[in-house]
C-alpha cells in the first residue's frame, strides 16, 4: 500500500515538473518580447519648458528687454501657462466649451502676471498689441478674444486655440540630451545641463544659455 502511494507521487511530481518546463519558455517569452502596443512616451515637462522658452524669447526680442532676470520671469511665466494649458487640454479633453473657457482664464491669468513683471504700462500695452502672437491664435480667435466680454456664442467657445506644430519626433538619449522634431520642420536640442539649440526650417539657429539666459542668433 505504502509503495503503490509512493508510486502516485512520484507520478503527480513527475506530471506537474512537465508541465511547468512546458510552461517556461512561454513565460520567458512574455517576459522579453517588446510588446507592439508598447507607445512613444514624451516628457510634457520638457515640452512645456521649450514652448514657454520660446515665447518668453519672443517677447523678450520684440520689447527690447534686455535684462536677465527680467526675461527668466517671463520664461517662468510662459513656462507656467504651458503647463496650465496642458492640464486644461488633458481634463477637458471631451468638453470643448469647458476646455475654452479654461484656456481663457489661463491666458487672464497669465496677462495679469506678466503686467506684474513688466511694471510699465507702455511696454504692456505694446505687448496687448502682440499678444495673439505670443498666445498663438489666428486673427479670427483674437476677435473673439476682444468680444466676449460682451457677447458669447456656443460656436466660439467651441473653437479651440490653435496649438502650434505638432511634435512628429521625440528622443531623449542616456546622457540626458533631449531631441524635439516639429512638423513645420523646426528642431530642437536640449542639453543635460538646459542649454537649448534650435534649428528654423529657413536654416536660421537660436542657441540659449541656460545659466544666465544668454542668447546668440546664427543666419
């Protein structure tokens, strides 16, 4: 009795050793094969800091403004709304009309912060008069900018704000060096160290110093 009970156990242990070795390679497999679904993730962060660079130097060419720490308080500004933007767009992305009047009040937000910084009415005003530049919307969008105080219609709160070129490449390598490719042909190039070089599809280069905000143009 006691050997036909050792012969059912080795049995079952031989079964199941079978079956886990059949087993195996399959787990490995699931384990190491890359799966197709597998998506392209990119760092908002960076993204955000590029657009918000961008535009802070626009503003900084445009008005003049020369001093450091000035154009690093933009830069934090446009940095900010970027951010802002992207949240608005990420909650609101089945609501048109909430995410317009989020993006709205992002952009108040951001003409009240920047009026702060400047502390001068006519570098301000000169500002207002670029101000759908620096926002990026189309001519149509800033009359509806200057109209709502006034009038509201459901179609142009359903018209959401135009976001510039879409990102067609993104890299980011193990030394910390990021690559951005837009679909109008600009690229851009951050060092680890936050050195940005941009490269304009007329062949025009921007490189920013990261450290005290210098910038140097190469045609």
């Amino acid at each position: 009795m006691k050997n036909t009970f050792l012969l059912l156990s080795c049995a079952a242990a031989l079964t199941l050793g079978s079956s886990c070795n059949r087993d195996k390679p399959a787990a490995v497999d699931a384990a190491t094969t890359p799966s197709t679904d597998t998506a392209v993730v990119v760092d908002n962060d960076v993204l955000y800091r590029e657009e918000g660079n961008r535009t802070a130097d626009m503003v900084a060419t445009d008005l003049g403004i020369t001093d450091t720490a000035q154009v690093r308080q933009v830069r934090r500004v446009y940095y900010t709304r970027a951010q802002r933007l992207g949240e608005a767009k990420t909650r609101y992305m089945s609501d048109t009309t909430g995410q317009y009047v989020a993006m709205r009040e992002v952009d108040t937000n951001t003409d009240n912060e920047i009026k702060t910084v400047f502390n001068d009415e006519a570098r301000y005003n000169t500002y207002q008069s670029n101000r759908a530049r620096y926002y990026g919307y189309d001519d149509d969008e800033m009359e509806v900018t200057t109209t709502e105080t006034t009038t509201t219609t459901a179609g142009a709160a359903a018209r959401p704000a135009r976001r510039g070129p879409r990102v067609v490449s993104y890299e980011k390598d193990k030394n910390g060096e990021t690559k951005i490719e837009y679909s109008n042909g600009k690229t851009v190039k951050i060092d680890a160290d936050g050195d940005t070089k941009v490269k304009y599809p007329n062949g025009s280069k921007v490189k920013r110093d990261s450290d005290d905000g210098e910038v140097k143009v190469k045609n």
